[in-house]
C-alpha cells in the first residue's frame, strides 16, 4: 500500500497553489493524500508568517501533530513554507519531533527528503530562496473543480516596511507567458471555469519584456475559459494598458482588489508604499471610469507604528469616499526582520482594537450601501456551492466578487445562471433565478 500524506495549508491563496504542487509532486512520486490526519505517514503544514497570529496558530499545531508522532514515532512532520525560514533555529532546538523543514523554493526536494528521512536520523532542512526556482512544467493536484489557481510571479521586491514576504519569499520572478497559458489551457481541458493568476504581486508581473497585461489578454482569449480573476495587484502597478484589457474581454472578471493599507501620506510613505492618498483616490476614480459597476476590495491596516489618531482617521476618510465593496482589515502585527519592526513608536494593543473596531464598523456600511445598489439588476452568477443555510440554496459569485444565495430551481453547481438580486442584508445578497427573457427586459 503507498504511503499516505496529510496537508494542512495556512495563510494566503499562494499558500493553497503551493499546496496543490507540493501534493502534485508527491501523488507524482506515489503517495496518497489523506484527509484523515490519523491514517497519515507524513503530515505537513505549508505555513503563513505574514502575521503573529498566523504564527501563532501554526505553532499551537505543531504540538498537536505531535501526539501523532507520539503514538506513531514512524510518522513524519514537516513544516513548509514561509515560517520555515525563521523557524529553522528554534524547531531544531525546541520542536526535535519536526523531521523536515523546507522553504517556499525548495519544495522539489520533498520527495527526496521523506525517502532520507526514513532511513536518517539528523533532520533535512532547505530553506534556501532561489533566484529562478518558478516550479514552471508541473502538475499541481488541484482541489476544488471550479477554480484553478495558477501562480504567474513569486516573491516581491517592493519591501514595504512591515511586510515580512520579501524576507520569506525572496525576490521577484515571473514565469513564461507560454508556460502560464499552457497550464491554463490543461486546467480549462480538466474541466475548471474559473482561473486566478496568483502572484504576491501579480500586476508586476514581467518576462522578457511582457507585462501583465500582455499576459492577461492571452488568458482572456483561451477557449472554453469562463471566468479569469487576479490576485493581489499593487496599486503602482496597476496601469491604464490592465484596465483597458479588462474592459476588453467579459471573461475577466470586474473585479479588482486595490491594498489601500493606510490613508495619511506620512504613514504610507513610512510603509514605503509608493503611492499617496490622492493618487490611491484618482486611481479609483479611473478605474471606475474605465470598468462600470467594477467590484472594489482593499486590504487596510490600523496602527502601524507612529500612527495618530488624525493620521488613521484619513484611513476612514479614504474608505468613505471611496467606498470599497469589501475590505480586509488587520492590526499592524510586528514583524522581526522587517524595518517597520525597528521604529520605536508602536501604537497600543487597545488602540489598535479600537482603530480595527471602527474600520469594521465603516466597511459594514459601505458594503451595505454598494450592495443596496444592486437591488433590482440581473447579474450572471456561478454556482459554486449549496448555501450555509439551507439545503434549497446556492451561493454563487457574481462578476463583481459578491456571494448571492438563491432558490436551486433546476441548476446545478457550475452552472452560470442569471440571478436577480432581491435583497442586500449584511454582507450577503439574495436573488432569485430568472430567464433569459426576463434579464433581456430588465436590461
Ligand atoms: N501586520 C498586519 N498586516 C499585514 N499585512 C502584511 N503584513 C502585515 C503586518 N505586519 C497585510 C497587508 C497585506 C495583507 C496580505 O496582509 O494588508 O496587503
Ligand atoms: Fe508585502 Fe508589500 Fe510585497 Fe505585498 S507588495 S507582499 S505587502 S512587501
């Protein structure tokens, strides 16, 4: 009987695509996945150090893989990803049940390591990042049948100065827009509908000369595809010639998601984010003009050292004239290594709470308001699975990136279906079926 693996994924999308190539390579080398942690020989953790909590949770897990090993000392853990780096010195001093540790670029050696490690007793670690390494001509053992991540880019260069991903994840490299349409061509043969480009920064995406733009409009041309998304763009990146391409093809979803992370411009530039307040607000106000009823998301971070309460209320002020569809939002999490980490006014525990109540407490009536305006007009949305609630319903995406929970009829999950939207209650809408007669009369 093939030996069997267990994986458990945290952090970002990036993290689910690398856990699918990570479970390519070992189906590809005859193991089995489990979803039964009991039944695993080996059980892996592709980990996210993006926050300390993210770390937090990964390290509570540890202890319990642990108790596996304890029953079954053969069992072997291995902790991959973005963690490993950092984590290197303490699990081999601390956490001595850890067999592997291998970093975001040197996951083409599992294979090899879980056969050493069987026969070996010291522990195999790589947690060296590549210039190159881009895991280009593989076979990632994709999860869900709707969606194909496919990552175009890895690493950043962008080091804003609280984010640890540069330090994990290395420098920036693209792969071949051949390369990329290949993969999405198979995953379109196998039967997935919708595509996300991943990438850490995905609108710098560059090889040999072509730009995300280039790129996107190939993708947008491959047949049989239904819906393309992208994730996540920086907003100095993202240009007039990507909108433009948007606006072009239906298949690209309207969609975007612009990381705002804070409003006041001595604290972006602190953050070394590039932009100020008013480009991030004319950017918007293109992108609206370019893409009509375009779905707005942002990623926002309330107290970043040095922050004042003025400077965070320009992030409220941002978020209200903007008005962002739905929003991301975290309290600045320090992280060693980073410069942010280095300056010496950190904003308290309390304020930080206090600040993230009130982005939350904004964000709500936004979205509330954006989704109000949608009451009345037919959007296409893919069924993607039965709703929460009920065994009746679906939740599907519209094009704008909004769930929608309506009456099953007689569709099926995959369908694309036109859905009236009836109500917009918290975050979510509720819609009803209708027939291509009847969006053509509401048109
Ligand atoms: N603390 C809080 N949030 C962070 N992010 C990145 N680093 C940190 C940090 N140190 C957020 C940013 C980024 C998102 C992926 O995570 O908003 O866009
Ligand atoms: Fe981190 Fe900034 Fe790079 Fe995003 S663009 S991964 S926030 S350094």
């Amino acid at each position: 009987m093939n030996k069997s693996y267990y994986i458990e994924t945290y952090g970002c999308q990036m993290n689910v695509a690398d856990s699918e190539l990570v479970s390519g390579l070992l189906s590809q080398d005859g193991y089995d996945e489990t979803k039964d942690i009991n039944r695993a020989d080996i059980i892996l953790v592709n980990t996210c150090a993006i926050r300390e909590h993210a770390e937090d949770k990964v390290h509570s897990r540890l202890g319990f893989y642990n108790q596996f090993k304890q029953k079954n000392p053969s069992t072997i853990i291995g902790v991959l990803g973005c963690m490993a780096q950092n984590l290197k010195e303490d699990i081999l001093e601390s956490k001595p049940y850890v067999d592997i540790i291998l970093g975001p670029d040197s996951y083409r050696r599992l294979p090899t390591m879980i056969r050493d490690r069987s026969s070996e007793k010291s522990h195999l670690v790589d947690t060296k990042l590549s210039k190159f390494e881009l895991y280009d001509n593989m076979f990632p053992s994709r999860n869900t049948g709707i969606n194909a991540w496919i990552s175009i880019m890895r690493g950043c260069d962008k080091f804003c100065t609280f984010c640890i991903v540069p330090f994990t994840r290395g420098r920036e490299r693209s792969r071949s827009i051949e390369g990329i349409i290949s993969e999405a061509n198979q995953a379109v043969s196998d039967g997935f509908l919708e595509i996300t480009l991943l990438g850490q920064n995905v609108n710098s995406y560059n090889h040999a000369g072509r730009g995300f733009h280039e790129l996107l409009d190939e993708v947008a041309q491959i047949p049989g595809i239904k819906r393309i998304r992208y994730t996540s763009p920086h907003p100095q990146d993202m240009t007039r010639k990507v909108l433009k391409v948007m606006a072009k093809h239906d298949t690209i979803c309207n969609y975007v998601h612009l990381p705002l992370q804070a409003g006041n411009d001595r604290v972006l530039k602190r953050m070394n984010r590039t932009y100020t307040k008013s480009r991030f607000i004319s950017l918007v106000n293109q992108i609206r003009d370019l893409l009509p009823n375009v779905g707005l998301s942002t990623d926002i971070i309330v107290g970043f050292p040095g922050e004042s309460e003025e400077e965070f209320k320009e992030t409220l002020d941002v978020m209200e004239t903007v008005r962002f569809d739905s929003a991301y939002t975290f309290k600045y999490s320090s992280r060693p290594g980073t410069k942010a980490a280095e300056y010496a006014d950190h904003v308290t525990k309390e304020e930080k709470q206090d600040r993230l109540e009130r982005v939350i407490k904004a964000q709500k009536q936004h979205t509330l308001i954006q989704n109000q305006k949608l009451v009345g007009a037919v959007e296409i949305v893919l069924v993607e699975k039965e709703s929460k609630r009920s065994v009746e319903h679906w939740a599907g995406r519209t094009d704008s990136n909004k769930w929608v929970i309506f009456e099953k009829e007689d569709t099926q999950i995959r369908d694309l279906v036109p859905v009236q939207i009836k109500h917009a209650k918290g975050i979510t809408l509720r819609g009803d079926i209708v027939s291509i007669q009847q969006m053509e009369a509401v048109k």
